[in-house]
C-alpha cells in the first residue's frame, strides 16, 4: 500500500491540506447560511412548539402543536452569538459531504486499489448516516425530551428560557446523534483493519446491548426509560448492520 512508504511529514502536510480544504469550504457555506439565520432559528424551534405522540391505534403518530414558552436573551451579545451557532452548525452539516470526502483522500493511500473506487458510497452514507441521526433527534427525541421536561412539576414555575440555551441544548443533541449513527462506518473501518471480526462483534452481543442503554441514559435528555430506550433501540440496530457490513468486509479481505 501506497500509505506505509509515506513518512510522517508526508502524513501531517496532507492532514493539513485536507483540513484546510474543508475549513474553505465550511467558512463558505457559513457565508452563505448565515444570511438565513433568522429562517434557520425559526425551525430549530419545532420541538419546542410540538408534541409528539404515540398510539397503539390510528393514527399512530401524532404532531400537536402547542403553546411555546417564551425564548429571551439576558445578554446584549446572546442573541447574536446564537445566530453564529446556528449558521456554523447549519453550514457544517451542508458541508458534509466536502468534508467526507476530504477524509476520504486523506485515508485513500492506505487503501487497496479496488477498494478506492467506494469514495461515491461512502460520502452518501456516511452524509446519510449523519442526516439520519440528526433528523430522528430533532423530529423524535427532542419533542419528547422537551414536553417532559418543561411539563415537569411545574404547576407554580412559568418557563422563561435563554435563547442561548435553548439552541446549545437542541444543537449539542442533534450533533451528537449525527455521530452516533456513524457506527456502520466505524465498524466496517475496524474491519476493514483487522482489529474486529464479524464473530468478535455477534459475540459480543450483549455488551454491545448493554452500552447502548447506557449511551441512551447519557445521550437522552430526560431521565425516563421510555427515551433511553428510544436512543438505544437505533444503536442496536445499527450494531447489527454493522456486523453485517463486517461479514462482507472481512470477507473480501480474507479471499483478496
């Protein structure tokens, strides 16, 4: 492979280039978004003005609009600062797939020459993956986590919450769930280098079960299982893709 007979400063000046090509990229987009801020905010605010509800009868789900507790600033510069956030963030999720695929150069050298030709399917799932994450986070997880807890013993309490606040609660959840649902990825990658195996995986079921509701508690913003469950339910799922993915990984290493 092209990538053992490159030295180390070989390694660092292309990490560099391909960080500054995505960095290019990202102050780009934000350049951009950021003209559209205040339309931007205005959606990240559907979780708070939405209830969503499951039945076990038609219709199964259900989007109840709600009256929305009121969004202040208690700094001159919050609001502003808000703004920034939502358009950096806004403008790194639109440059995903520049940024994956600047990944992707960076770890091509290491790769062999039939594997090289993945790079269209590994930008649209690992884009996929992390649009997946975030969209199930901000439709799903966040409606619930937000009715519970502002609903929360607060017959004698009138909620006035920090625009700041606010948008860095919804913005760190939805980033984190972004990440979350890259393990596929990161599983095919471990396997991909030899340092798991598809029966190393299957074995390890359980524990891998076991993380997952522990990832769930500490990931998921309230405390009740119903949500836990909600996030570790996902994990398990992709797990298990993963494995599959590995199967078909460790395969082709083995016979190529």
């Amino acid at each position: 492979m092209e990538d053992a007979k490159m030295p180390l400063t070989e390694h660092l000046s292309e990490l560099r280039k391909r960080i500054l090509i995505s960095l290019v990229a990202l102050l780009i987009v934000f350049s951009v978004v950021f003209n559209y801020s205040e339309e931007i905010f205005g959606f990240l605010t559907f979780p708070m003005k939405t209830d969503l509800r499951l039945s076990l009868q038609n219709p199964y789900v259900q989007l109840i609009e709600k009256p929305a507790a009121n969004l202040v600033f208690l700094a001159p510069a919050e609001a502003f600062w808000m703004h920034l956030k939502i358009s950096f963030v806004t403008a790194f999720v639109v440059a995903l797939p520049v940024i994956f695929y600047q990944l992707w150069r960076f770890i091509s050298p290491g790769l062999l020459p039939g594997e090289r030709r993945y790079v269209i399917p590994f930008i649209l799932s690992a884009t996929g993956l992390f649009l997946a994450g975030a969209s199930f986070c901000f439709f799903v997880v966040l409606p619930f986590a937000l009715t519970f807890l502002l609903g929360y013993k607060t017959a004698h309490l009138t909620a006035m919450i920090a625009v700041g606040s606010y948008i860095d609660f919804c913005l760190k959840f939805i980033l984190a769930f972004g990440a979350i649902f890259e393990l596929p990825l990161g599983i095919i990658f471990l396997a991909r280098l030899g340092l798991v195996t598809p029966q190393f995986l299957a074995k390890n079921r359980k524990f891998a079960v076991l993380i997952a509701f522990i990832v769930g508690a500490i990931l998921t913003p309230t405390p009740d299982a119903f949500n836990q469950t909600l996030m570790a339910v996902p994990i398990i799922i992709l797990y298990e893709i993963g494995i599959l993915m590995a199967r078909i990984v460790y395969r082709k290493r083995r016979n190529g």
